[in-house]
C-alpha cells in the first residue's frame, strides 16, 4: 500500500485536492482528513473532559437546552494568541487525530487499499511524525489563503491572520516538501495538476 501525505496551510485547498485525487483511483484509494477527524473529536466527553481539564472550564460553554460543547470563539479569542495555551490545546488534539490516522491506516491495509491518502495540514509542526512514501504539500500564496479564510469561513481578518501565524510559513513547508501542488489558480489548474501527480504515481 502507498501511503501519501498531503500537508499544507489553512486555505491552500487541501481538501479540494484530495477530493479530485479520489476519482481518479476509484476504489483502490482511501482517505484521511484530520480536519474531519478534529471535527469529530470536538463532540466527544472524553475530549471535552481532557479541554476543561487544561485549559479550564471556561472552555465549555451550555446552550439553551443543556447540552455542553467547546467554546470555539473562546478558543479562537483566548486560546489561538497565547502560545502556551495553544501547546495546551494541540498536544490533547494531535494525541487524538494521531491515534485515529493509525487505525484508518490499518484498516485501509487490512483491507487490501492500493492508496492511503493522509491529510495532515500540521505535519511539519508536530514534527513530522508520520511516515509516508510521498509528502505532497499544497500550497498558495498568503494573500490567496487570508482571502479564502475570510470567504469560505466567514473569518475576520484578525482571527485569519491569527491562523495563518499559528503554523510554518508556507515557503518553509514547501522545501521540506516532496511535491508541491500550487492552488493559486482556478479549479481547471487544480484539476490539471492532480491528474498529471496521479498519472505520474502510476500506482498498479
């Protein structure tokens, strides 16, 4: 099994990638996004649990009908400035998305996969803990990634730049990289570069 790994920043189109990798191996592909994973994590108790256990209570807040979630605004507000609280926050979630990445891992190659695509947007930062036989980092200009945060997430620019300062500068991640996809076109050039990558792959 071929294991790929796509990294990159926030808004460089990671998962519009992927998305178009996908049909071009049919069922001989599977996927991984730590985005979702995160995603998912964020509804656990046992996640919820290990925040408040770290970073207070105030990371929990209760709706009108009593249920509790993570307070992201208080994430984003408290959290994503203060560098010591934001080590906090990653260590509880990368444990977690690193734990799950596994085990899709294996699944994927008890199941004969020909192709495990892993998206890890902070592979550099935690490390570069995860093996893969090919690091593909898709990567766009910083103006691009602030534009499409504001757009697509209806982010301030405050709060975009904020992510953006979070992780590696993009440069930096593209020399560690072993093939750059560069999203800073239009979807036709997305979709051209994805195709000649997997023409090249030539997995059988």
């Amino acid at each position: 099994m071929t294991n790929l790994l796509i990294s990159g920043g926030v808004g460089t189109g990671k998962s519009a990638f992927i998305a178009g990798l996908l049909p071009l191996f049919v069922q001989r592909l599977v996927a991984f996004s730590s985005d979702v994973a995160v995603g998912e994590l964020y509804e656990t108790q046992v996640f919820m649990r290990e925040l408040s256990e770290c970073l207070g209570r105030e990371v929990l807040k209760t709706d009108d009908v009593g249920s509790t979630r993570v307070d992201r605004q208080w994430l984003r507000k408290v959290v994503l400035p203060d560098l010591a609280k934001l080590a906090k926050l990653e260590k509880v979630v990368h444990s977690h998305v690193l734990q799950a990445l596994e085990a899709a891992r294996l699944k994927a190659k008890a199941e004969s996969a020909k192709v495990f695509v892993a998206e890890v947007p902070l592979h550099y930062e935690i490390g570069e803990v995860i093996s893969a036989d090919l690091v593909i980092v898709v990567a766009a200009s910083r103006s691009v990634q602030v534009r499409r945060m504001m757009d697509n997430r209806g982010l301030d620019e405050a709060t975009t730049l904020a992510f953006l300062d979070a992780q590696w500068p993009i440069d930096a991640k593209v020399e560690k990289a072993d093939v750059v996809i560069w999203n800073d076109g239009d979807r036709s050039a997305l979709e051209h570069q994805t195709l000649l990558l997997a023409n090249l792959l030539n997995i059988e």
